[in-house]
C-alpha cells in the first residue's frame, strides 16, 4: 500500500509541475508576442525617421556594387 501512495504522490506532483510549466509557456508568449510589436513599432519608427532625414538632406540610396 505504501509503494502506491508514495506512487501516487509522485504523480501529483508531476501533474502540478507540468500545470505550472503550461502557465509559464503561456506567460512567455504573451511577453514574445508583446515584445515582437515593440519591435515592428520601433521598425516602422525608424524606417520614417530616415525617410524623413533623406528628404530633408536631399539624399539618395546607392547602389554598393
């Protein structure tokens, strides 16, 4: 009787760990998905500031090769 309590509490404590670690991966997620807008804001942001800095020096991409 003792091998399946002590079996059983093993299993309890498996099953909270992989909850906990279900709610973490989520959490993570949220974070990336929230950090990958910053990024494309930021992006966007400074695509515009150097558009903004081309037009205003008169400057002109060129070709490097």
């Amino acid at each position: 009787m003792a091998v399946k309590k002590k079996h059983r509490k093993s299993h309890d404590a498996v099953t909270r760990r992989i909850s906990v670690l279900r709610w973490e991966i989520e959490e993570r997620k949220e974070e990336l998905l929230e950090l990958a807008q910053l990024l494309q804001q930021y992006e966007f942001s400074a695509q515009v500031d150097l558009r903004c800095l081309a037009d205003d020096f008169d400057i002109k991409p060129v070709s490097l090769i």
